[in-house]
C-alpha cells in the first residue's frame, strides 16, 4: 500500500483529454465528487444515473452519477463520481474512501507526496 497524503494531485482523463488538478482525500465522504465545470471541460460524457449524497449539514441532494478514470500517485483508478457545483471550494475533486481504500493509506500530516501520474515520491 502507498501512503499519500490529504492532499494530492490527481489527472482526469476523459475522451484522450488529461486535466491536472488538486484533490482533497477526504475518508469522511463515501465517493469521489468531482467539479461538474471541470468535468464538462474534458467533453460529452454519458450520465449512468443520479445519486442521493448526504453532505456534512446532514441535507440531501440528487447528483449525477458519470463514470471517471484518474491517476493517484500512478495509480489508475476507475469509478463512478457525482457530479456537484465545487466552484467556490478550494479543491475542484473529493476523493471518497472506496476509491482509496483498497490502495492507500491517508497521513493526514502530509500533501503532495506523489507524482500523480507516475507514482514517484516527492522529497518532502
């Protein structure tokens, strides 16, 4: 298992089209979201359905549900994300915990550990 830390760089790849961008591994939140501004960016996408999330003010709310590809510290990881309006967060992705619970371990200590394509550590 690699350790990343809280913080990452990840790259979305969509339709032969790559986007660096900075994550927030967050273990509270089950699945990825993603930026649906962003996402729109990397072009036509197909909508595999909607989503009920429970955000940390306990309000539910119907998101899209797309299919995502991204690389993790050179890890390739594919899933399912729903789509929500991140505009005005610091992070434009959140990366749930079933996208990273079979592959990593989260030190809440550190970010950037990794090349997000390659998997090479970064000196810290």
């Amino acid at each position: 298992m690699k350790t990343i830390g809280y913080i990452e760089k990840i790259i979305l790849i969509r339709n032969n089209k790559r986007i660096e961008l900075k994550a927030k591994i967050d273990t509270g939140a089950i699945s990825t979201s993603i930026d649906e501004n962003v996402f729109k960016k990397l072009g036509i996408f197909k909508i595999l359905g909607e989503r009920k999330i429970r955000s940390a003010s306990l309000k539910e709310h119907k998101r899209l549900l797309v299919p995502a590809v991204f690389f993790l510290a050179g890890v390739k990881i594919e899933t399912k994300a729903n789509l929500c309006n991140r505009e005005y967060m610091h992070y434009p992705v959140i990366i749930g915990r079933k996208d990273i619970c079979y592959n990593f371990l989260v030190d809440v200590s550190k970010k950037y550990t990794h090349e997000p394509g390659t998997g090479k550590k970064r000196k810290q």
